[in-house]
C-alpha cells in the first residue's frame, strides 16, 4: 500500500512538473496569465570597476543569489542585465538610459552611489521605471518621484541611534568628527552627525576631513588625539575608515568610534584587525542573527564568494526579492503595474528584517546597533 | 604634539622623496615623466603585502621580492613601452608620455583582478615596534623610511656623480647621440636607469605599506601626481631637488591640518608649489642635468 502511494506521489510530482514547465514556455511572451509565471528583464547600474569596486562586487553577488533562488522557485522568472557604472554620474546615466530605452527593461536595481541615484532617479521617473536603490542612503532620493524605491535605511535614521547609544553607555560629553568631504554619502553623514551632536548637547571639539583614497591620517589624528575626545564620529567608507581607526589605534587613541553605514562591513576587521575593537555603527543587516534565513543566505554567499555577505550584499539579495514579490503580485512585468506593487509592499519578511515601504517609497524599519568587540560584531547594549 | 605633527610630517616627506626620485631619475635621462611610475609603486606595496601575509615571509623577502618584480616591471615598460618610439619618424614627443599614462592605466586594472578593488592590510610586526618618549609614540618604520630616503639620496648623487656608470648616464642625458658616438651604451644606460627607477618605486611601495597599513590599487594615482609635483618643486631631474621637495610637501601637508582646515591640505601644498614656480621657474635646484 505504502509502495502504491509513494509511487503515486512520484507521478504526481513528475507530471506537476511537465506541466509547470509547459506553462512556463507558453507564458514567456503573454506574461501575466493566469497561473503562468511572470518574466521580466531588471537591469542592474552598480559600480563594478574604480575606486567601489567592492561594493559592486558585493552587489552583484548578492542579485546572482537572489535570482537563482528566485528563478528556482518559479513563480517569478528574472533576467538580470548588469551595467557598469564606475561609480560616476554620467556613466551610471548612459547605463540606465541604455537599459531603459533599448533593453527595455521592467525595472533597474541600483545604482551603487547616491550620487548616480540624484541623476538617474529623475530619468528612470521620468521614462515611468520603477528604480530601487539598495545603497543610496543620502537624504532626499525616495523623494525624487513616485517611481523611486530604497531598501537601504537612510543615514538619518541609523547614525542617531547608533549615536544615542554610545552617548548613553559612555556618558560622552566632547565629540571629534572626521569625514570623507569628496562624497555625497559621507557628507551627508556627517551632515546627520554635526545636526544629532548639536540635539544632544555635545561638544564638537574638531571637525577634520579626508579625500578618497588618502592613506595618511596622521596629521589629522594627533590633532585629534591632543584634544581628548570622549567618543569619535568618523563618516567615512570602510576602506579608509578601517586604516583611520588602525592608525588611530596605534598611535594611542583609544575612544570608540561611531560611524556611518559605510563604515559598516566586515572588511573593517579584516583590514584593522585588532584596531577595529570599538567602533559602534547600526545596521540593518545583521550577519551573525539567528534566523533561518539569514543563514542560509550567509552560508550560500560565503561559498560562492570566500566571505561573510556585507550590508551591500545583503540589501541587494533582498531588494531582488521585494521586487520579485511586486512582480508576482502585480501578475505581469508591465512598469507602472509593478510600481503599484512595489509601493503596497508591506511587512516584507527579508534577511535585513521587517521591511515595509512607506509613501514616499522609504524604508519603516528598526536598524540593529552594533559594536566591534574582540574583532566581532557583537549587538551592542 | 609639535613634535608628533614633525614626525608624521618627516614621514610623509621621505616617501613622497623617495618616489620623486624615481621620477626624476627617469626624466633626466629621458627627457621624459614617467606616468605609470605611481603604478609600478602601488604594485611593489601588494608584492609587499602578498609576501608578508600570504607567505608569511620575513620582511626582508618582501624587500627583495618587491625590487626584482618591480626591476622586472621597469625592464618591461622601457622594453615595450618606451623604446619603440624612441628615435622613430613622426612619432611625437608626447608620445612617450601617452605610452606611460596607457602602462598606469593597464596596472591599475590588473591590479583590481589580481588583488580586488579592496584595501589590503600590511601585517608584519617590523611595523608594530614603537618607542615612547613622553606621550610621543614614535615607530621604527618612521625612522627606517627617513633613514632609506636620505641613503638612497646619498647614494644616487654619488652614483651620477663619481662612478662611470653614473658618467655615462650624465652623458646620455646630456645628448643621445653624441654620447653614443663617444662608445656609451645609450640603450643598457637607460634600461638601467629605468629599471633603477621601478625598482625605487617599488621600495617606496613598501614603506608606505608598512608605515600607513593600507594598500589599494588607486594609491598609485595620488602618489604619481605628488611625485610630479615634487620634482617640478624641486626641479625637473635633480636628485637634491626631489628630496627636499618631498620634505616640503609632506611637512606642508601635515601642517595645513594643524594650523589651518584640513580640507585645504592637497590645495595648499599645491599653492606652494606655484608660489614658488612664480619666483623660481626652474624649480629649486633646478637645471639642465641631474647631479
């Protein structure tokens, strides 16, 4: 009886399958059918050669991860188009024209910098595209039209809580900002630093800056270090933040540092080590949270890739998700169906967390402080 | 902390001597600047942190590894880059120059393949020896790179000026053609210089590793455009020019941040370099040969 019903099962199974496919071929060009799996073409402007090569490298690892499990699935077909931006507006522009005029695309996931976005969001707005930004965390880019979507937390909303904390715990009374003042995004930091710092009542004691791709901070560090701060607010990317902190550190400064969402990657403890230890940054990614998914995710990604998934990753791998969903609940790959969509998005469960979007297509979530203890992100409380 | 900023200063001025000096050694026999230079250096700062981490090689295998990589990399680039248009019909005097900026842009490039885009720690614990003196922490790398740049100065000035090798390279500068119808080997004196050059570079490339703890494949970009900076500062070709414009710049820099706003360090250190261009065209030790 057992063998009867397993075998019959089987059947089941095989024939459900046949027949699955055979409406996957029916329904590639009539997308929208009932029953019949959507397709749609996304094309992806992320910066993959230059100075964030890194970002994008993560990016695009985090999209390839989401799509083949997406395309696994079935219920949602995507065919990624990857354009390079290198990080430069004019380039991520040409990028997304390309894709929106000849690849004629349903919808584009980036770009990387919210530098790109403030030129792209317009086009793609403007062409009726829905664009969802999964790094752009400067003030002002859902903002630019009912088509533009971010599923990264913006830096108004993480460097506060993040700051409130570190206020709390060390009772910090005098401040030292340093920033990045060659980029939107860590300008934009530093903005919401200089703006929380003056709520709370701190002392700013000096406010130092650095340019991409410096590799001496010394000048600036023993000036900070003469002044005997409680706590520093470094706006700045990973790749210098990390080499700040490691000179920091070895020249005797010993006070935790804040910072942005860019400062927020495992690359910092890989680059300083040791000199990493104390650095408090809210994330909406979590590598080490114990959900289900999340490990997956991060057990896939390490195998493919030879390390821990960043929040870069991280937030493209959900952004293709929350799409894939407008793309199922829409039933079609038409552009302004699956805006429609996108924005109804509600209480999406993704790796990042609860994720909803609210009317101006900005993110509703509670970041996740963390600290850098013995060279481990760790919850800080 | 007067002493502290004079100390990073210092630092900061014999690394960006010590790559000036392979630019200038270049541009006084050529006649020409070196763009990929920046490059070669950021490729000997990774052989440095290949070396180092992923063999866990003592320093001094890193030292050697870097020089003959970049030696050979030098050995390259005059080989294929520069020495087909030499004496050539019709090809521009630019054209060495947009040879070397296409040279930096192909090692930029594969060094983003070869290492990945992102920033590459130097372990090695030569790096964490410190003193302290008061509340000043002074490191043995600063001391080293002062010590390495005033040595290669020494050294390079008493090459050019009192060995043959040395005489024959003046030589070259001086006038190709003449020189080689004297029975100077024109073409292994400037291979040799080159490769001299690169190999600088490349020695520069680790110092830096080692006393900022950070390499990433744009460092060269920055690094070159101080370099050539510096030796038009100090005067196209002169050894004691590009050291002690090293000096400058770096001291200028650290104390842009110190007495003024450090948004202004890069714009400064440049204003210095016109002020003193407008008072002195030819740079400060300035002229036609190198000694």
């Amino acid at each position: 009886m057992r063998q009867v019903l397993k075998k019959f099962v089987g059947v089941a199974a095989v024939s459900s399958m046949l027949l699955l496919s055979a409406c996957g071929n029916s329904g590639d060009q009539t997308s929208g059918s009932e029953g019949g799996k959507v397709e749609a073409d996304i094309g992806v402007v992320s910066f993959l050669t230059g100075s964030g090569a890194a970002y994008g490298e993560a990016i695009q690892g985090g999209l390839k991860l989401a799509q083949e499990e997406i395309n696994a699935k079935g219920d949602v077909k995507i065919n990624l188009i990857f354009e390079d931006s290198a990080g430069k507006q004019d380039q991520a522009l040409t990028a997304a024209q390309k894709l929106i005029n000849s690849d004629n695309v349903t919808a584009i996931i980036g770009p990387t910098l919210s530098t790109e976005m403030n030129v792209v969001g317009p086009e793609a707005d403007l062409s009726g595209v829905p664009i969802i930004g999964t790094s752009t965390t400067a003030e002002g880019i859902p903002q630019i039209g009912d088509y533009v979507f971010r599923n990264s937390i913006p830096e108004a909303l993480a460097i506060p809580a993040s700051m409130q904390k570190a206020v709390d715990k060390y009772d910090v009374k005098k401040v030292a900002i340093l920033y990045g003042n060659d980029d939107v995004f860590t300008k934009s930091g530093y903005d919401t630093m200089k703006k929380t710092a003056e709520e709370m009542g701190l002392e700013v004691l000096t406010t130092e800056t650095f340019q991409k791709g410096q590799s001496d901070y010394n000048a600036q560090l023993t000036k900070i270090k003469n002044l005997n701060p409680d706590l520093i607010l470094a706006s700045a990317l990973y790749n210098e933040g990390a080499v700040i902190m490691d000179q920091a550190r070895k020249m005797g400064i010993d006070v935790p540092f804040v910072g942005g969402n860019g400062f927020n990657s495992p690359e910092v403890i890989n680059i300083a080590g040791k000199s990493s230890n104390g650095l408090i940054v809210a994330t909406p990614w979590y590598s080490e949270k114990e959900d289900e998914k999340v490990q997956e995710f991060v057990t896939k990604f390490e195998e493919e890739h030879g390390h821990v998934p960043d929040q870069f990753a991280a937030q493209a791998y959900d952004a293709l998700y929350i799409l894939a969903d407008a793309l199922k609940n829409a039933g079609s790959s038409d552009r302004d169906a699956v805006k429609d969509a996108l924005a109804k998005t509600k209480d999406f469960e993704g790796i990042l967390g609860n994720f909803s979007f609210d009317e101006e297509g900005d993110v509703l979530m509670d970041p996740t402080v963390l600290v850098i203890e013995e060279e481990k992100f760790v919850e800080f409380k | 902390m007067l002493i502290e900023q004079l100390i990073n200063g210092l630092t900061l001025g014999s690394i960006y001597a010590i790559v000036a000096l392979g630019f200038t050694l270049v541009f006084g026999v050529l006649g020409i600047i070196n763009m990929a230079h920046g490059e070669i250096f950021m490729f000997g700062a990774f052989i440095g942190v290949m070396i180092t981490s992923t063999l866990n090689a003592p320093l001094w295998v890193a030292f050697l590894g870097a020089i003959i990589i970049t030696a050979i990399m030098g050995y390259l680039l005059e080989r294929f880059a520069l020495r087909p248009l030499r004496h050539k019909q019709g090809v521009s005097h630019l054209a060495p120059l947009i040879s070397t900026i296409g040279v930096s842009i192909l090692l930029e490039n594969l060094s983003h393949h070869l290492f990945g885009a992102g920033n590459h720690p130097f372990r090695t614990s030569f790096a964490e020896i410190s003193f302290q003196i008061g509340s000043i922490t002074i490191y043995l790398v600063q001391i080293v790179i002062f010590v390495i740049s005033i040595v290669l100065m020494l050294v390079l000035t008493f090459w050019l000026g009192k060995t043959r090798a040395g005489k024959a390279l003046r030589a070259t500068a001086e006038n190709l053609e003449t020189a080689s119808l004297l029975g100077v080997d024109t073409k292994k004196t400037i291979l040799m210089t080159v490769i001299i050059a690169s190999a600088m570079g490349g020695i520069a490339g680790i110092l830096v590793g080692m006393a900022f703890n950070s390499v990433t494949p744009q460092m060269g970009l920055s690094m070159g455009l101080k370099g050539l900076a510096i030796i038009i500062l100090g005067g196209m070709g002169s050894v004691r020019g590009a050291m002690l414009g090293g000096l400058i710049l770096g001291l200028a820099e650290t104390f842009i941040v110190v007495y003024g706003d450090s948004g202004y360090r890069d714009a400064i250190a440049f204003l210095a370099i016109i002020i003193i261009l407008l008072i002195r065209p030819q740079g400060l030790f300035g002229q036609k040969i190198s000694t």
